[in-house]
C-alpha cells in the first residue's frame, strides 16, 4: 500500500497512542524515501497522525478519498520536485476543491529552489520549509499551520451556530406572527359565520311557513299555481342549501385555524395528529384546490405527546413545498397533458406515527437535495423563499426526536415523510 495511516513503533508513539485519533493529520509527500522518513520520524515524535504519498498523482487520490471523512488530512507537507507532476501543480489542482483556509499546504524545497517561492505563493501554498529540514522549524511552522486551521475552524463553527441561531429567531418570529394572525382571523371570521349560519336557519325555517300558508289557501282545484309555487320554493331551498354548504364550510375553515394556531397551548400535549393535518391542509387547499388535486388518507391516528402549533409549521411548510413544486410543473398544462397531484397519508409503524405527503412535481436534483435542509438554501427566486422551511421544519421534528425522510427523483416528484415517535418520556 503506497499510502496509508503511519503506525509508529517509537515509544512515545505508543504512549500517546490512545489519543491519538483526537491528533492532528499530516500527509508527507516526497519521491525520496529518506527525506519523508526523517519528517515522519520527528512528526510521529509529536504524536501526529501521518500518512505518506510516493508522487502527486497518489496524493491528489488520497486526499480526495479522505475530503470530509474522519481521516481527513489537515496539513499537506509536499515536496516540490515530484516525478511527473510538480507540487506547485497538485498544490493548483488541490486549491480547486479546497482553500488555504481548509487545507493547509506546506512546500518542501531545496536551497536552490528557494527563488521559486512567489510560485508556490502564487498556486495557493501556506509557506516553505527548506531541505534538509530543521527540527525546530519543522516544528514551529507545523505547529502555526495548525493553530491557524484550528482558529479557521472554530471560526467557521461559530458562523455556523450564529446562522442557526439567526434562522430560530426568524422562525419564532415568524411562528408567533402566522399562528397570532390566524388566530385573529378566525375570531373575526367567526362572528360573521355564525350570523350566516343562523339565518340560513331562520331563512329555512320562514320558509317552510311561508310554503305551508300558501298551501292553506290554495283551494283543491288550484293545481297549477300551487305546483308554480313548488317549483319556485324547490329553487328557492336549493339556494338555501348552497348557503348552508357554505357556511359550514366557513365553520370548518374556522375551526381549521383555531386549531393551526394552538394560540393557548404553548407546551407539549397528548394529541392526535389527523385533525392538524386536516387543519392544515383546507388552509393550504384554499389556495391551490382549483390547480391540484389533494388526496388525504388517515389509516391510523394514534395519541401522541407533541407541541401541536409548531408540528403544524412543518406540516404546512412541507405542504406549501410540494404545491410550489406541482405548480412549476404544471402550471400551464391542460387537463390532457395531466394534473398536479399531491397525496397526504398518516398512519403508524412501529413506535412511530408518521405524516408523509407525496407530490408528482418538478422533484429536487441530486446536487440540491444535500443542501435543502440548510437555512437560507432555496431555488426560488429572490423574495419568493427565503430557504428557512425545510430548516425550520428539521428543527422542530429533531426538538420531537423525530426525523424526516426526503425522497425524491427530478422531474418526477418528491415523498417527505416524517417520523414522530408515539411516546417520548424525555418530552
Ligand atoms: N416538494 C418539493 N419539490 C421540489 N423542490 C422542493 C420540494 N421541497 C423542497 N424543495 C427544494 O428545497 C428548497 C428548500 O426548501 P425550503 O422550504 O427550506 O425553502 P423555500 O421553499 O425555498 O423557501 P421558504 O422559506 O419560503 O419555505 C426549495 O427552494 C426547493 O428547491
Ligand atoms: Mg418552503
């Protein structure tokens, strides 16, 4: 094996040895033999993980395989005259994939070549270490190397957390501001309703009085006009029923945002997910019904302990997705050409109830779907996502130790399921 992960046999090697997964990993690359051994003597002395390329070509393999894997290398010492390829060649084909903030590359180099340091500048190298090498300077610009890849990456993370905790904030925002305006909707919408539904009522009521004292005074042989005022009462409690149907579609419009907003309850509480689903999909139904055809199927509805307001955010989050999703590619088909579809299931496995929501439209790419659960990562254009869904919704099914599952095939459609588990006691 040319390359592979040095197994010292020194003593101090050994003595470090169980730490030694938590040290730093070098990878020397140098044609001759004895130069990488007296470097990899000196680095093992200090209890580095070290592994060993022959030529350039073996170098650019191996640091491609370990990109990102727990073997990851974090500082390249690499020669500059190589066989076939130069370092200053490997060092431009390396700066491709990773910066000298990510991968730190330290040039080996004779005396003679030291002219040639703007070069290594030049392709992305960090610094330069002449041949043969000093000990302590070995060790002291290994060590800065280091230090500056560590400051880099605590840098990087603490970005990380700062966006993170940038994306929570918008989502609480903009949780408390959605569920407040719903719940604000269905008090005002509510009065109203119920005035409808009442005098659909009365209206119904009067009505039929109204009919029976014509019919009082209609005499037996007055067919003709009383079967003129049937007919005009049918039309009459036909638009009566269209009323009521609607109204109560009203209600349960209502009663849908009552129940997306869960304005009172603020914690986790024993539920069952069907009427939040349902909830959930009329709002997003009063927006697409006339464009996609929903299919909502409830097999089980086992109790769970969850914070129904915000599991509501992922369920619309997810639904609003998958809309956006058909739409882009049906927008514009004729019925012939076929339709938007997007089918919504809950039912049980295991310890685990789960909600899936499946769509037949423009699917994710597979160099998108890596990234979808990322804050701020959306294919939308500016000002229509601002990429927090998917991230927000992440948040909250990991907060009820659940998961989510995405799968999906470009061009054809996209399956998000996600898993809640039926019981937590750590809830
Ligand atoms: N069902 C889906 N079909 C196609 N693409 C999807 C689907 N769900 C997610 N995506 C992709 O994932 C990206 C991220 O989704 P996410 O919900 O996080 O943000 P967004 O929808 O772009 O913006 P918003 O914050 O308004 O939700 C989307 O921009 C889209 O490219
Ligand atoms: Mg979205």
């Amino acid at each position: 094996m040319q390359s592979q992960v040095f197994d010292s046999s020194t003593s101090l090697a050994n003595d470090i040895a169980s730490h030694i997964s938590l040290q730093s990993h070098i990878l020397v690359v140098d044609d001759e033999e004895i130069n990488r051994l007296v470097i990899i003597n000196l680095l093992s002395s200090k209890g580095y993980r070290i592994s060993e390329c022959t030529c350039g070509e073996e170098a650019m393999d191996f640091l491609k395989a370990t990109y990102d894997t727990p073997d990851q290398v974090d500082l390249v010492l690499l020669d500059v005259m190589l066989p076939n390829i130069t370092g200053y060649d490997v060092c431009t084909h390396l700066r491709k994939q990773k910066s000298s903030n990510q991968l730190p590359i330290l040039f080996l180099t004779s005396k003679t070549q030291v002219d040639d340091l703007a070069k290594g500048y030049e392709v992305g190298g960090n610094d330069f270490l002449t041949k043969p090498v000093d000990k302590r300077e070995l060790f002291a610009r290994v060590d800065m190397q280091l230090e500056l890849l560590k400051s880099h990456r605590q840098l990087h993370e603490n970005l990380s957390q700062l966006k993170q905790m940038q994306s929570q904030l918008v989502h609480a925002e903009k949780m408390s501001g959605l569920s407040t305006l719903v719940a604000g909707m269905a008090h005002e919408i509510n009065n109203p309703t119920n005035m409808t539904v009442a005098g659909t009522y009365n209206l119904d009521e009067q009505l039929h009085r109204l009919q029976q004292f014509i019919n009082s005074l209609l005499e037996e042989d007055d067919s003709d006009i009383s079967a003129a005022f049937q007919k005009r009462f049918n039309e009459l409690f036909l638009a009566l029923d269209t009323m009521r149907e609607g109204s109560s579609r009203m209600q349960k419009l209502v009663e849908g945002f009552r129940l997306f907003s869960h304005l009172d309850e603020m914690d986790y509480q024993h539920c069952h997910l069907s009427s939040d689903v349902q909830a959930c999909l009329d709002i997003v139904k009063a927006t697409y019904c006339d464009q996609i055809d929903f299919v909502c199927t409830i097999d089980d509805d086992p109790e769970i302990q969850a914070h129904a307001a915000q599991l509501n955010q992922v369920f619309m989050n997810v639904m609003i997705n998958a809309c956006q999703g058909v739409l882009d590619k049906w927008r514009g088909k004729t019925d012939t050409e076929g339709k938007g579809k997007i089918s919504i299931r809950l039912f049980q496995e295991g310890d685990f109830v789960i909600v899936q929501i499946t769509d037949n439209g423009v699917g994710i790419s597979d160099e998108n779907a890596g990234k979808i659960f990322e804050p701020f990562f959306t294919t939308r254009a500016v000002g229509e996502g601002t990429g927090l869904g998917l991230a927000i919704a992440f948040g909250i099914v990991e907060e009820h130790k659940g998961s989510i599952d995405v799968c999906s095939q470009e061009t054809q459609g996209t399956q998000v399921t996600i898993y809640l588990p039926l019981k937590d006691d750590t809830l």
